[in-house]
C-alpha cells in the first residue's frame, strides 16, 4: 500500500475531505453485525430436515469418544444428554465466544452445564447460561434432557422463536426461566403438567395471548413472574389455586378487567404487583388477607373506589404503590398500622379529606408521596417529622394553613410547590 493509500486511513486524506466519521463506522460495524448473525444462523438453523439423522448420528459418534463422555459405555444417559446439547447448541448463535460444547472437552467442563450423579449415574441436571449474549432459537431437542431440574436462559436478548412445547417432556424440572429474551408466541399450556416447576420466569419477553388458565395446575409453584410482556385478556381468577405462590409479578402487560379476588387467599404471597395495566374495578378487600405481603404494586391502572381499609392489617408490607389510578375517598387512618412500610406512593388520584395523623406512626417510612390529589385541611406535623423521611410529595392538593418544619433535611423540591408558609 503506497503514502496515497495509507492516507486515506487517516482522519483526513491528503485532499482535505473528512475522514470516516463515528456515525459511518457505527452503520458498517452494525451491518457486519447483522450479516455476522443472519449467516451463522442460516448456517445452524437453515439445514434440510433430510440432514438430521446424520448429524444425530455424527453427534452420537463425538460424544462416545471417551473424552467429552467418560466411560462412554457406563454413563449411557449422560452420553444422551451430550447428543441432545450438541442438537441445542446448533441452533444457538453464541456472540460471547464462550459456549465450549465440544466433543475435545469434557462435558462436565462445558460452559453452563451441571453434571451429577456418581460414576455410572452422571446426567446434567441444569443448564445456567443467563446473559451469555446467546442469539438463535431454543431447539426442541431441550426435551431430550431429560433429568434436567434448572433451567436458565435469562437475559439472551437475541434469542426468538417461541417456547418449546418439548419442555413438557422435562418431568423433573424446578426452575424455568427464560426472563429477558425475544421469545414470541404464547404461553404454552404444555407447562402446565410440569408437576415439579417451583419457579416460572417469562417476563421481558414479546409473548402475547392469555395467561393458560391451567397454570393453576403448577400446585407447588411458588413463583410465577410474567411481566414485560403482551399479555391481554383477564387474569385467571384460577391462579388463586396456587397456594404456594410467593411472587406474582404480572406488570407491564395488556390485563383487563378487575383484579380477581381470589388473589386474597394466597397466603403465603410476598410480591404483588399488577402495575401498568388496562385493569379496573375496585381494590378487592379481600387482599388484606395477604398477612405475608411486603409490596403491592398497583400502579398506573384504571382503579376506582376507595382504599379498602382492610390493606391496613398488611403487617409485613414495605411498599404500597397505588398511583395513577381513579381512587377516591379518603387515606384510611388503618394505613397507620403498617409499621413495616418503608414506601407509601398514592400520587395522581382522586383522594380526598385530610392526611390522616396516624400516619406518622410510620417510623420506618422513606417516601410519602400524595401529590396531584384533592385532599385539603391542615398538614399534620407528625408526618412530616417521620426520622427516616426523604422523600415527601404534597403539591398540587387543596391544603390550607402552614407547612410543618421537617426535623431534618428532605430531599426534594416538590414541598416549594405547595405554596403555603412555613409554621411558625
């Protein structure tokens, strides 16, 4: 390559003109990128149905060769299982260069595979590989793993396709979570004769339909996390079933209609939350009953009606969310027996009345928020001099006389809004 050549690598060629700039590079290193992935997936996923059998039988031969499967012969469920990775990791695009699935290196030293049992009982019980950077298709081969009980692929953005209907072939399987891909489709209802699934993650996916209302069926699940998704139609009120469940997370979808009040006799429930959803209706009483509850998250729905007093017998609740809803009524006074609140959010309703005092029973409380309401009357002092408040949204409400002096410094610059003096 001659000076003239050399120059144009440069951030300005000879003749003065503008060298490559960031924003061209930016488009040609995405393009490659693209290419990159358009060509390693034709290349595993692209192949003629004819072709299969061969490359089974290929794989057979590289996982009985004594190095990825020791003592081939004695370990014939492992060997099994090492065909049906191989299968998987054809269909994977593996960006971070770190899947090692290779007949040259022992399957127990295989990135993400767990491998137990003794000696002539070996199997892969779990597969971990979250946030990997893994693009492709999840293959139906997945069922072929048959002692699995884990199974991870959180976080690989660049995985789509739907969810293998093979998985219900995983009899043993605990754990499920395929959280934060690009899976589509619906949910299948095959998962629901998981007899032994503890853990269903499958938020933060594009998943549309309606939840399966034969989840119901996962008797022992204890948690069932959906969010980020496209999910539409009603809850299934036949999730109440689920009296195991500690943790529904169902925000960030398309859900309609009211929160069914079956929801109440989860008694074991810790984690609620049904935020930014099309659902209405009235906050049934009948969550009170959730004496396990430490959040609520009901946020940015169509809600109506009153605060039922019965959330105020949540003695273990940390965070209650209600805003931006249609809520009316007044701040039941029982909301002073949550000892335990830390965070206290009902910004942008339809409340009315006062604040009411036995709020500053709330010794443990961070951040009150009851901005863009109707509430009126004389601010209480006892609120506002809680000993770990940092957070205090008031503005936009109908209060009259003066503003108590917080007894330490709060972090905000909603009070200025308020427009009404300090007390003297």
């Amino acid at each position: 390559m001659g000076s003239e050549d050399l120059s144009l690598c440069s951030p300005r060629n000879r003749r003065g003109r503008p060298g490559m700039s960031r924003r061209n590079l930016t488009i040609i290193f995405g393009t490659i990128l693209v290419l990159i992935l358009f060509l390693e997936a034709l290349s595993w996923t692209g192949l003629p149905a004819p072709l299969g059998p061969i490359y089974a039988r290929i794989d057979l031969s590289r996982c009985s060769n004594g190095v990825a499967v020791p003592s081939p012969q004695l370990n014939a469920g492992l060997v099994e299982d090492c065909v049906a990775l191989l299968g998987i990791r054809r269909r994977l695009v593996d960006l971070s260069g770190r899947l090692n699935w290779h007949e040259s290196v022992s399957i127990k030293r295989w990135q993400g595979v767990v491998v137990t049992g003794d000696k002539q009982g070996r199997r892969v019980t779990a597969l971990l590989l979250p946030r990997l950077s893994l693009g492709g298709v999840i293959s139906p081969k997945i069922g072929r793993l048959s002692a699995l009980e884990v199974l991870n692929l959180g976080g690989n953005f660049l995985l789509w396709g739907g969810i293998p209907r093979e998985l219900v072939k995983l009899g043993k399987l605990r754990s499920l979570d395929l959280s934060w891909c690009f899976l589509r489709g619906e949910i299948p209802t095959e998962l629901a004769r998981l007899p032994l699934l503890e853990v269903l993650h499958l938020g933060g996916n594009n998943l549309s339909g309606e939840v399966p209302s034969a989840l119901a069926n996962l008797t022992i699940l204890r948690e069932l996390s959906l969010e980020s998704n496209n999910l539409t139609g009603e809850i299934p009120v036949e999730l109440g079933r689920l009296k195991s469940l500690e943790l529904l997370i169902l925000g960030n979808n398309r859900f309609r209609g009211g929160i069914p009040v079956e929801l109440g006799g989860l008694s074991q429930l810790r984690i609620l939350s049904l935020d930014h959803n099309g659902l209405t209706g009235e906050i049934p009483r009948e969550l009170g009953r959730l004496t396990n509850l430490e959040e609520l998250s009901l946020q940015i729905n169509q809600l109506t009606g009153e605060i039922p007093e019965e959330l105020g017998s949540l003695s273990r609740l940390e965070r209650l969310n209600l805003t931006d809803n249609q809520l009316s009524g007044n701040i039941p006074a029982a909301l002073g027996h949550l000892s335990e609140l830390v965070s206290l959010s009902l910004t942008r309703n339809e409340i009315t009345g006062p604040i009411p005092p036995e709020l500053g029973r709330l010794t443990k409380l961070r951040a009150l928020a009851l901005s863009n309401n109707r509430l009126s009357g004389a601010i209480p002092p006892d609120p506002v001099r809680l000993p770990h408040l940092r957070v205090l949204h008031l503005s936009n409400n109908q209060f009259s006389g003066c503003l108590p002096y917080p007894t330490h410094i709060i972090n905000d610059d909603d009070l200025p809004q308020l427009r009404i003096p300090y007390c003297e």
